[in-house]
C-alpha cells in the first residue's frame, strides 16, 4: 500500500498547479548555483551543437550554387567533408552535454535526499503516526526523482529547443527573409494541435499513473509475506487474481489510447512537416524561375525546416512544463520547511553521566496538542534512580505514551519530565536517547544479518561484546547453532525466527547499548510459557542498577518490582507493592484475579 501511495503522490496534476513566486525561484537557484560552472558547460555545448548542426544546410548551398557548377572538385570535397566533420563534432559536444546536464541532475537530488531524509528524522513520533502511509518515501524519492528529471532533461530541452530555434530563424532569414516569412508562417499549423493534442496525452498519462499506482498496490499487498499469508489462509488467490485482472485491463486499455493519440499526433505532423517545403519550394520555384532566387538556397533552406518545426512544437507545452518542474520543489520546500515537533533548545544541555531519575511533574498529554482528549491527566510520579517501576492497568491507560514521554518521543501538554532534575525540553535529544533503551513487543528488525542488526545499537561493538550481550539475553546457543551463525540474514522483519527469537535479540541489542534507563514496553505479552521463561532471565543482566520501567499486561511477571503503578483512564489510581495492591481490594487486585482465573503466573520479574 506504501508504493500505491508514493505513486499516486509523484503525480503532478496540470490541473492543480502552483503560482510561480519569485522566492521559490530564488530558492530553487541555491540547488542549482554550486553546479554553474556545469551548467555553462552544458550552454556552450548546446550552442555549439547547434551552430554545428546548422553548417550541412549551408554547405549543400554552396555545393549546388557553386562546386558542381564551377567543376571545383577540390571545393566540392571539402564541402562534402563538411557536411560528415559538422553533425559528428556536433553529436560528440550533445553526448558532453548529457552527461553534464546527467551530473547536475543527479548532484541535486543527491543533495536533495540527503537534506530532505534528514529534515524527515528531525520530525516527532506524532508526525510518522499521522501521515499517511508513503508519504516520507514519496517526498524522498518520487518528488526528488521528478527534480532530477527537471534539471538534467526538461530544463536543457527547454534551452536547447530555444537555442536551434533562434539559430535556425536566424539562418533562414539570412539565407532569404521572403522564404522565411512562407516557413514561419506555416509555425501556427504545428503549435495549435500540438497543444491540443498534448493536453490530450498528459490528461491520458495521468490516468495512467493513477491505474499504474493502484495495480502496484494491489501487487505491493498480496506479495508481501503477509499478504501472501492472508491469501492462503483464506484461500482468496482467484479473488485477488481477478481484481488483479480487472485493474490491469485498465491499464491495458489506457496504453492503447495513448499509443493511438501518439499515432493520429504523428500523422497530423507529417502532414504539416511535408506542407511546409512544398509552399517553400513553390514560392521559391517561382522566384528562381523569375532570376531572383538560385536553386541551393531553396534546397538549403528546406534541410533547414525540419529543425524548424520540431523545437517549436516542442516548447508549444513549455509553460505546463515549466510550471510542473516548478511544482514538484514547490512541494519538497513545503516539507523542509517543517518545524519539527521535538528539537533541541538554543541552550540545549547534553546529559552526561547520567544517574536515571526519571521524574513526572503533573503530566498532561494530548496528542492534539491542546489539552483536550488528554490521553495523561495530571500524572505525578517520581522513580528514583536505579529502582524498577512496573505501570499497569487496561488498554488504553496511557502506559505507553508516559514511557513514550521519557524518550521525549512527544512532549507533555502540561507539566515537565524530567531525568536527573533536568526538564527534558532543556536537554540535547542525542545525549537523552543515548542512555535509554527500549524493548517493545513489536520488535523490529532489519532485513540484514544477526550481527548487523545487534550492532545497531552500538556499531562500534567488537564480535566478542556482541557474543557476551547474546549469551546474556539468553540467544547465543541458537545463533551459534545456525549454518552461518551471527551471518545469518534474519528476513523481511526478521520473519525468518519466531517471536522469542526476535525478542531476545532486541534483548541482546539493548544490553549492548548498555542505557541508563530502560523501557520494557509489553515485552513478554505474546510470547508462549517456554519463551517468557527465557526472556524473563533475560531480563535478571538487563535490569540490573538500571532504572527500569515495566510496562507489563501479565501481572504476574511483575510481582518483585520496587513499585507498581496502576494506570485507568490516563491517571494514576494506585501504587505501592504487589502484596499492599492486592490488600486494597482496588483494581490492581481485581486486574489479577481475573488473569489468575484465567491463566497461572509462569515467572516473575527478577529482583
């Protein structure tokens, strides 16, 4: 679904383009303006291929009015050498011309992306969770891909078609302003159907897309390794097969109608290109049977004609071009100019040798930001540093999103959290998140080696600190059993181990970090008896004089923890020890007898 929609995304309809404002055009020339040296590269060789393109036409003139007339053999073989030595240093200076016009396309947007995917990681946690899916992708490889394409092929087409333009007026006049005004004439007979037409086919290359997008969707899905599953699972293949159908028939039928506008397009030119000599030479006929034209002008200027029509129906659509390239750096700007959500203050203090007191002061939070809905009402709580703090109660407490805060993943609404008595808006993001660590359920992975994955979370690590880290997270035997041990590719997310396979290696990649302060964000809540056992002494290496908070859906694997804070509605209601909770008869007490009905403890949260 991401792909179907950063496809849809790096389409820039005509119909809903931007106003060209000065500003962004200043803007866009900082991108460019490193590479001018390149740039006045590319304009002396469009120039020159042009001025060489144009010599063959005046060479046949000079063949036809004097070398063969003459019997000049010697004139004659120059001018044929010519006509071959003017269009082959021509075509050498255009191949120069792409690739430097390549370089600085391909310069931009690596300048581009760089800036754009770090401006993107600055963005909070909230953003991610609130736009939609591909749209970071999008920004980072459509819109910048659809950059590229401006500045190494629509800007120097757009030059380019100009320049022979105006040399070939030029030549055309000089060869004879009366054949000329006949050519330039005819110049409306091209450019009215071509806009016509090109409407035509950039409306039909739009849907296009949009279809294109949506097939690629309906691939992206059911390809995946999930979606695969859901398909066997529910035996849905011939369903999919003929949605699948359905959209590419659609495809299939838009391709054809594009390629029958092409060939009507084409026809239509042909006729125009071939209406063109034909006046010139009746005009010009006439005028040499009168004495007052010779015969290698007309033929001189008819070679000329061709690379007269084609740049003009070229730039008949250059405002819609133009304005296109313009609107996708309209929207890439409209990124960067973001304000990030989470950032460090002018004054920002880094955290150093950090003792892990995690402090919340009245909290309130609400992820629109104003207070209402607040997901946390006025929570206090105070963890001192090295103890370990188990926060429980239903779904939808707020358990996550007070640890969230920790990690200033969000900031509060109202009141601070602070580590070490420093409020967290006052310290650099870098040194607060460098002495944290999480262990989530969803344990994410990357498509890379054991080893590679572990060393995220300290790529300096040696192989001997990353062995250590996995015995202790209880992992090492397993990885060491594997045909290709701590080599071994883990898949698409890691699908290629179980559930406590990947826990144990966040586990593992957590006690590598070695944070000051740790998260364990429903750690063991979908594992089976045999690997909660494991992770649990997994645990004991992990929570040691760390501070810890355990944010724990089986309430019997928190029995040990220095305090238990029970969570309703995004308050605090309770708080104290697993025997003084169970004593009150409050919720607490009532969330544990129904799982205790429910099912046995199978560990416990080591002390």
């Amino acid at each position: 679904m991401d792909a179907l929609v950063s496809m849809k995304k790096s389409v820039i309809d005509a119909r809903d383009l931007p106003e060209v404002e000065r500003a962004t055009l200043r803007r866009i020339s900082t991108y460019l303006r490193p590479y001018r040296r390149l740039a006045a590269l590319v304009a002396v060789c469009i120039v020159g291929a042009a001025m060489l393109n144009s010599l063959p036409p005046l060479f046949v003139r000079h063949i036809v009015d004097h070398a063969i007339p003459e019997r000049n053999l010697r004139l004659l073989y120059i001018l044929c050498a010519g006509m071959v030595a003017g269009p082959l240093c021509a075509g050498l200076l255009a191949v120069a011309q792409k690739y430097f016009a390549a370089m600085i396309g391909e310069r931009v947007m690596y300048d581009l992306r760089v800036e754009l995917f770090e401006h993107l990681q600055k963005q909070s946690l909230g953003w991610f969770s609130s736009a939609r899916p591909g749209e970071a992708l999008s920004r980072v490889l459509n819109d910048v891909q659809g950059v590229g394409n401006v500045v190494s092929s629509t800007l120097v087409s757009i030059v380019q078609n100009v320049v022979v333009l105006a040399t070939t007026t030029t030549l055309i006049v000089y060869l004879d302003w009366r054949l000329a005004l006949v050519a330039l004439g005819v110049l409306p007979a091209f450019i009215l159907p071509t806009r016509r037409v090109g409407r035509r086919r950039k409306g039909l290359k739009r849907e296009m897309q949009k279809r294109m997008a949506e097939m690629t969707g309906i691939l992206m899905e059911t390809l995946s390794v999930s979606g695969a599953l859901l398909l066997k699972v529910f035996g849905t293949e011939k369903l999919e097969a003929e949605r699948l159908r359905g959209k590419a028939g659609e495809v299939m039928d838009l391709s054809l109608q594009q390629t029958l506008v092409g060939r009507w397009f084409n026809m239509l030119m042909g006729l125009f290109e071939t209406l063109g000599p034909a006046m010139v030479f009746g005009v010009g006929g006439w005028l040499i049977i009168h004495g007052e034209l010779q015969l290698g002008t007309i033929v001189a200027f008819v070679t000329l004609l061709k690379r007269l029509y084609s740049p003009a129906s070229d730039l008949a659509n250059v405002h819609i071009d133009v304005v296109t390239s313009y609107a996708y750096f309209d929207r890439i700007f409209a990124v960067l100019d973001m304000e990030p959500a989470i950032s460090d203050a002018p004054d920002a203090l880094a955290l150093a040798a950090p003792r892990g007191e995690v402090h919340f002061d009245h909290v309130t939070f609400s992820y629109g930001g104003d207070g209402t809905e607040a997901v946390l009402s006025d929570v206090d709580l105070h963890v001192p540093a090295g103890t370990c703090v188990a926060l429980v109660g239903p779904s939808g407490a707020g358990k996550s999103t007070l640890a969230a805060l920790v990690s200033r993943l969000y900031d509060p609404t109202r009141g601070t959290v602070s580590v070490d008595g420093h409020d967290l808006r006052a310290l650099e993001v870098r040194s607060l998140r460098a002495c944290i660590g999480v262990v989530s359920q969803d344990t994410y992975l990357f498509n890379a080696t054991i080893l590679e994955n572990l060393r995220y979370a300290r790529p300096e690590a040696t192989l001997a600190d990353v062995e250590r880290a996995a015995q202790q997270a209880q992992i090492h035997d397993f990885i060491a059993g594997l045909p290709d041990g701590y080599e071994t590719k883990v898949g698409d997310r890691g699908y290629r181990l179980s559930g406590g396979e990947r826990q144990r290696l966040a586990i593992a990649r957590a006690i590598l970090k070695n944070p000051r302060i740790l998260i364990l964000d429903e750690a063991t809540s979908a594992l089976d008896s045999r690997n909660e056992a494991l992770i649990q002494a997994a645990f004991e290496p992990l929570l040691e004089g760390r501070t810890s908070l355990v944010i724990a859906h089986r309430l019997s694997t928190i029995r040990q923890a220095d305090m238990i804070v029970v969570m309703d509605h995004g308050k605090i209601v309770e708080r104290g020890g697993h025997e003084a909770l169970l004593a009150s008869g409050g919720l607490y007490a009532r969330l544990y007898r129904e799982q205790f009905r429910a099912a046995p403890a199978v560990a416990e949260l080591p002390a």
